[in-house]
C-alpha cells in the first residue's frame, strides 16, 4: 500500500516524468507483491516458489540498475549527449564492480557450509553487491559535479542503498540457520525505504546549484574526451 502511495504522489508532483524507472519500479515492487500473496494463497510448490523468486528478484535488480542511472543522470537535466557519455561510464564501472563483487560473494559463499544451498543467488547478491557501489558513485558524483543532489534523489538513493545492501551483508551470518530473522529484517528495511520515499516525494523540493555554465562547458569539453575513450 505504501508502494501506490508513492507512486499517486509522483503522479500528483509530476515526478514520474523524470523518473520513469522509478515509477516503474514501484509498479513492479506492488505487482511482485500480488504474485507472491496469490502463490502462498494457493499453496504452491517450493520448487515453483524458489525460481519464481529468482526471476522476481532479478527483474528488481534490473530495474534498480536503471534507477541508478536516472540518479546519475538527473543533475544533466536534458542535455542528451552528456547523458549518453553517463550511460556509458556506468557500463563500465558496473561491470567492473560486479566482476569485483562476484569474486568477494563468490569466495564468502564458498567458505559456509551450506554453500549448496546458496550458490544460486550468488550471482544475485554479486549485482546486488555491485550496487550498493554503484549508489556510492552516485553520492561521488553530484560531489564531483558541485551539484547539491535534490531530496528526492537523496530519498532514492538512501532507500535503494537500504534495500540493496542489508542481504548481502546478512545472508552469509545466517546461512543454514532459520531464515526468519533475516525475512523479518528485510520486510523492517524495505518498508523504511518505502517511508523515506514517501517523505521525499511529498517534501517541497529546495535546490541550489552550484553548477553553473562555466562548469557545464568544462564537463562537456571531459565528457566529450570520456566519451571518445569508451567508444574505442
């Protein structure tokens, strides 16, 4: 429920223009949330269960990744040649940070008993891993372009970071253990984040910028030159 009211109050404030995927994920989230309700009315097998919950949750992770790329993309306003070179960093510090992160989950998971039993989400928790990173970058880059990062992408970034990065540092303490506790934490942080989007999304934007036109042709001329090099 507090899903759709996040997304009414995007729809009332016109946001969901600017964050698209974000609107989307939230539609996402509340659709996700019917199949699992309808699935345990229904009883349905635990075999059908667990690959249903992989396909659900890497259809989340996609979408997070788009978020995150609408957060970078965001103090660039329409110009789309800069948001085309943004695009194209974050392909390449993602797909750094997750052959990072799938070492260091890799090597987690292998080293627990029930490894077994975990081996199918590592690569899950690897892109979730890679995320949590990649919502740093987001903080890096605002600072990086003196740009003061609007309160509802401060709300973004702080909800997804919350529901990114509690599982991966969770799961490996709790393997082979009863998975309750963890389930409990997960429903506490996915609903805190869901608040702060709340708030965020119902707080009057105050933004000053620092990121005046000598600094946008400065960016470009980078861009430009960063552009180039990843287009080699």
């Amino acid at each position: 429920m507090l899903l759709i009211a996040v997304a009414i109050m995007m729809l009332r404030k016109g946001r969901q223009k600017d964050f698209p995927i974000f609107f989307s994920y939230l539609l996402f989230e509340f659709l996700q949330f019917g199949i699992w309700f309808t699935m345990w009315y229904l009883k349905v097998p635990h075999l059908t269960l667990t690959v249903t919950d992989r396909y659900l949750r890497a259809g989340s992770i996609a979408f997070r990744f788009g978020i995150i790329q609408e957060m970078l993309e965001s103090p660039l306003g329409n110009n789309i040649p800069l948001r085309r070179t943004v695009a194209r960093m974050l392909n390449w510090v993602a797909a750094f940070l997750v052959i990072l992160a799938a070492v260091f989950v890799g090597l987690v998971y292998y080293r627990l008993p029930s490894y077994e039993l975990l081996k199918s989400y590592s690569l899950l928790e690897s892109l979730n891993t890679a995320q949590c990173g990649l919502i740093v970058c987001v903080f890096l880059w605002h600072r990086f372009l003196g740009v003061r990062m609007s309160s509802f992408v401060l709300g973004i970034a702080l909800g997804v970071g919350l529901v990114v990065g509690l599982e991966p540092l969770m799961l490996p303490f709790v393997a082979g253990r009863n998975l309750i506790n963890l389930d409990s934490l997960q429903m506490v942080s996915f609903n805190l984040a869901v608040l702060g989007w709340l708030y965020f999304a119902v707080a009057r934007e105050t933004v000053a910028s620092q990121f005046n036109a000598a600094q946008l042709l400065q960016f470009s001329e980078w861009a430009d030159g960063v552009g180039r090099i990843t287009r080699l």
